[in-house]
C-alpha cells in the first residue's frame, strides 16, 4: 500500500443548527521515530521499526481543539514524505 495524497475530509463536526464544520488545521511536525514497545505492540511491527510522527492542530472557530500525534508503520506508507504531508488539504 502506497501514499496516494488523495484529499481526504470525514472528519466534521455538526452544530446544533445542523451545519457542518470542518477543522482547520496546522501542521506541527514531521519526524522519523523508532517505535518503543508500546508503539510496536498498538501497530503490530517490531520494536525498532521505522515509524512516521505526525503532528497537527486542529481548531474549530478558532479555538483549539485537539491536537493530533499519529504514528504510521512506515513501512505501510511508502513515498509519504513531509511535503506531501504539508500539501495535503484537510485532516487525514
């Protein structure tokens, strides 16, 4: 499975009125990590493995909200780099 950088948005929120909102985010960091134990227990690859860290703000209305730390078995996601990541509308 390669990175296709194809746009994704199913992330939204709905008010009260019935409108939905889609975040805007920020781009925080790109890095290339080893996993610990734990990562490489919760994503099934060995310890060591190449990892992906993402990291972005999202806000809704300005504020705030969370704060996306993703990890990703880099083995799974070949040619995804931090420009394309950077490049990418919307959240993941």
């Amino acid at each position: 499975m390669g990175w296709s950088g194809a746009p994704r948005s199913g992330f939204h929120l709905v008010g009260k009125d019935g409108r939905k909102e889609y975040p805007q985010v920020r781009f925080r960091l790109f890095d290339v990590v080893a996993a610990d134990a734990y990562a490489a227990r919760s994503l099934e690859v060995r310890a060591g493995a190449r990892l992906y860290h993402l990291s972005n703000v999202l806000s809704l209305q300005g504020r705030i909200t969370p704060v996306d730390e993703i990890y990703l078995p880099a083995a799974a996601f070949s040619g995804f780099d931090e420009e394309r990541l950077r490049a990418r509308k919307g959240t993941l």
